[in-house]
C-alpha cells in the first residue's frame, strides 16, 4: 500500500501517530573567508606606456600548510562539561548525571531516527503507566534543558514547587526550570541542576 508520494504506508487502523518529525537547533553560519584584496589593473591609453601591477604579496604560509598542501583548521572546539548540567533522580532515590545530549526514556525505549545516538533509559514502572518510548530530554551546550513528548500515552506534564503545572504538548517541547518533576503517566522525576 503506497500513499499519494510513492511512499509504503501502514494499513489503515495500524498506526495513528505523528512519524516524529522533530526541529533540530540550526546551525551556526560558517565563519567567511577573506578573499584577496583586488588588484587594480590599469587600461591602456594611446600614447603612454602601459607597466604591470607590483606582483601581489603572497599571503603568509605557516609550516603545516608549507608541509601538507591544505590549511590548517585551528579553531578551538566547543565539548560537553565533565560536570554534570541536571541531574535527574528517580523515584527509587537513584540519580543520574545529564552533560549533554538526548536521553530518551521509557520502559523500554527504542532508538530514533530523529536523535541518532540518543542514550536510552529505561525505567521501572511496575504500573506501565509509561509508555515504551515516552519522551526524550534534549540538553544543550547552553544548558537549557527540553522535554519532548513522544506521542505517549499518558501524556508528559512538569510539576514545580509553587503549585504550577505544564503540560508538554507533542511536537512543542518544554523547557524545563531546575526543580522540577517530570511526570510521564504515573511516574515521577525529580530534574535539578547541577
């Protein structure tokens, strides 16, 4: 069974869900390369001689583009902090460091193509409240920290201590403030930073 695009889709009945189609962070710009200064070349006029331009200085050549042929590229990489950004803890009072990346939790979470190298967590939900893959947290390099709801079931929701609660509408990740408990169905989990 193929739909109007070509593609092979499921019968009808099978599968009644969004297929996952999340934003990524857009990517920084790459850094423009200075070209050479032009070089003025002057026209001919009758009657008066015509002198070449002074060759252009050759830009400097540093040893490893002398060497290889290729410039080299020295600009300083950014990686995750050793220290963990959040922390979550579980209800059984187990607690888990989060540096950087996607967590995708659930009884028993699958990999998806929308984070490809996701840590998987499963948890332990002897109510199975939640779902096998019920949502994803997304920590960035700035420390912001995302929940994603994955289509679950019982739905995601963020609890705080001052009484306030929000929902996590699948397709419209959460940004989640330090102190917060994340609920998937039944099951909670405390997210604090640091």
């Amino acid at each position: 069974m193929t739909d109007e695009s070509g593609f092979i889709s499921l019968p009808p009945g099978m599968a009644n869900f969004d297929s996952g189609t999340y934003r990524m962070e857009a990517r920084r710009p790459e850094p423009a390369v200075a070209e050479r200064p032009p070089v003025f070349m002057p026209t001919a006029v009758p009657g008066l001689p015509v002198t070449p331009p002074a060759a252009a200085a050759a830009a400097p050549v540093d040893e490893a583009t002398r060497v290889t042929g290729a410039p080299v590229d020295d600009a300083t990489r950014v990686v995750p902090s050793r220290r963990a950004a959040w922390t979550l803890t579980l209800p059984a009072g187990e607690s888990r460091a989060l540096r950087a990346g996607v967590v995708l939790l659930g009884r028993g979470p699958a990999a998806s193509e929308a984070w490809p190298g996701a840590e998987l967590l499963p948890l332990d939900d002897p109510r199975k409240s939640v779902s096998k893959t019920h949502a994803a947290l997304e920590l960035d390099g700035a420390g912001t920290l995302r929940v994603h709801d994955l289509d679950s079931t019982n739905g995601v929701w963020l609890s705080y201590a001052n009484g306030d609660e929000v929902d996590v509408v699948p397709g419209s990740p959460g940004i989640v403030e330090d102190g917060a408990v994340l609920h998937l169905g039944e099951f909670g989990i405390r997210l604090q930073r640091g």
